[in-house]
C-alpha cells in the first residue's frame, strides 16, 4: 500500500467502484451515518479504508432567514462538503499525517499521475473555472494537512450563502492569505466522475475553449469581473458572491 492519504469525502453511493479503484492507497471515507447501512458495513470491512461518520449537520429556519431558496440549498450544500472533509482531514492530522488529498466520493483520479504533477508546497487543485466570478475547482485538492484544516474550519466559520468554490477560493485567498498554488489538469491525468460522467477529454475540452484555466502562469480571470493582478496570477482582491453568482 502507498503511504499517501486520502480523504473520500461524501455519500458512499459508488463506494465499491471507488474503493476498488483507490485499493493501493490508504483512505479515509469521510460521510454521513444517514448512509444506507450496507454501504457503511461494506467500507467497515476493507483493510484500507477508516470510516469516519458524523451527523449530517442543518441550519435552523430562523439561520436561513432573508435567504433565497437557492441561497439556502448553496450555503447548505457547502456545509456538507466542508464538515465531512474537515472531519476526514482531523482524522488524518490526529495520525501524524502532514500531507493529504482530498477526493469527491464519486471521483476517479489517477494518483500516480496527480503526484507527477503535484508540487507539495502549494495547495494544489485541478485548475481555476472562469464562470461566476472565477474560482479554483475542487472536484479535488491536495496540500499540507494543517493548511488544509485551517482551510476549512475557516470556510465552516464563515459559511457566507454562496457556492463551495467560490467560498474555499475566497478563504484561501483572502483570509489566509496563501497565494502558492498549483494546477494539475492535462490530458495525461485520467479523470471521471461515476455520476457526472466528467472526463479528462471533456475537462480539457473547456481548458482549450477557455472555460477552464490549468496553469498558474496566466491570469485567473472571470468571464464576469474583470481584476487587477498585481501580486500574482491571481486577483488581487477577490470577493465573495451569493449563490452560483453572474454566469
């Protein structure tokens, strides 16, 4: 087994196909205890894989109030991203882990060629999206794992009524402050996602048509704000919006 962790993070629908595909790694499958129970049992049994399980976390009536009804499922979606990896990446750091990555749980990615690519100093991520008000991805991400803990407690302290990306874009950015960021997205990198059906071709498809951005050398920009880039490659001040935002 190679000792480089995992975190799979959220529901355990394709939890047969993913964990025979990530065999060689050890994982953490970070979710809910609402998962169907065969599920659960099914992952409690592999040698590779520790179960980390948690409430599924809510907001009250009176917490949602002024919001849009797309407001509330955004700021709820995120919730669920950010807690259930925050809980599989205190797992690891609590056993000493100094590095991880983090997966979506229906999310195939060849490892091997992802840590080719990747530059363990950096916070690494597929690439940056120019829809909404531009963002990293995070289908997945990698970086050291006390970064990306602070990283999401302060996402879960702030939980603004906007989409995950732009949140964890934002927070990174413009309350930690770490601008050392890498891309990872090629046309050697196998990806596909068993419910979207995302793959590499199509990914890069919207790297060549300008959708997507998989290098750090370039302006990250948005097909809706335009920013000032003084510093880096990256906006200057880049600013929160609500919901999925322009598009």
């Amino acid at each position: 087994m190679i000792d480089i962790p995992i975190v799979l993070q959220g529901p355990t629908t394709y939890c047969k196909e993913v964990s025979e595909y990530y065999k060689d790694y050890f994982c953490v499958w970070s979710t809910w205890n609402t998962e169907p129970q065969e599920n659960l049992d099914f992952l409690s049994n592999l040698n590779n894989v520790d179960l980390v399980l948690d409430d599924l976390p809510t907001y009250s009536d009176s917490e949602n109030f002024g919001l849009t009804k797309h407001e509330v499922w955004t700021r709820q979606r995120s919730r669920y991203q950010f807690t259930s990896t925050l809980n599989g990446l205190k797992f690891l750091e609590k056993r000493g882990f100094d590095y991880a990555i983090k997966i979506r749980s229906d999310l195939l990615l060849n490892i091997k060629t992802l840590l080719d690519m990747t530059d363990r100093n950096c916070f690494n991520s597929l690439g940056w999206h120019t829809g909404s008000v531009g963002y990293l991805v995070d289908y997945y991400f990698s970086g050291k794992t006390k970064l990306l803990v602070s990283l999401m407690e302060k996402c879960l302290d702030i939980m603004y009524p906007t989409h995950s990306e732009n949140l964890m874009t934002y927070v990174l950015l413009e309350e930690l402050k770490f601008r050392n960021i890498n891309h990872t997205m090629n046309d050697n990198l196998y990806i596909y996602s068993l419910k979207h059906k995302y793959t590499t071709d199509l990914l890069m498809g919207e790297v060549r048509t300008n959708k997507w951005i998989n290098t750090t050398s370039v302006n990250q920009t948005s097909t809706n704000v335009s920013y000032q880039y003084t510093k880096d490659h990256f906006p200057d001040k880049y600013d929160l919006t609500r919901g999925w935002g322009p598009l």
